[in-house]
C-alpha cells in the first residue's frame, strides 16, 4: 500500500474534486444555456406559439380565397365579383363611388 506523505496527501484528492466540479460544471452550463437547453426550449415554445398564430391567420385567408374561387367557378358567375374585376382590369369606377387617391 502507498503512503503519499507531505503536500501530496491533500493535492491528490483536492486535484479529482476540482476535476469532477468542473466537468460537472460544464454539464450544468450547457443543459441551461446549449442549444438544446432549457433557455432555446423556452424561445422555440414562444416560436412554436408566434407560429400558430400565423397558422390560424393563414387558413382563414385561404378560407376566404377558396370561398371567392369557388363563386368563380360556377356555371353562372357571381355579377357581384365580375363587376369588381372588370373594375379592377379596366381601371373605370362607377359614378356613386367615392375614389381616393393616394400619394
């Protein structure tokens, strides 16, 4: 059996402690802060939410999008829509309407 005498009796033990807390350390930093840590799981949450409210609003635009497709697509069109894009292509307005024009 060996018998460390003098200042090695204490470095020895005092060198694996230091060892271990800074590999512990490190471990514990990089589960908080790393990529994968707790800190990017709350940014992806708050991501994950801005999302799906963009989701919702994208669907009820293609909601409304299919819903004016499916007037055109009828046999008979809605007068309604054909007046508004005639309007549109030619560039005429009707007496009755108010145009402003912007800058």
């Amino acid at each position: 059996m060996v018998r460390r005498r003098g200042p090695a009796r204490f470095l020895a033990p005092f060198a694996f402690y230091v060892a271990a807390s800074a590999c512990a350390a490190y471990f514990i930093y990089h589960a908080h802060n790393g990529p994968r840590g707790l800190e990017t799981k709350q940014e992806l949450t708050v991501q994950i939410a801005e999302l799906e409210i963009e989701i919702g609003k994208l669907r009820e635009e293609r909601a409304e999008w299919d819903a004016r497709v499916a007037l055109m697509r009828r046999d008979e069109v809605d007068r309604d829509l054909l007046e508004e894009r005639a309007r549109a292509s030619l560039g005429r307005v009707h007496r009755n309407d108010v145009v402003i024009i912007g800058r």
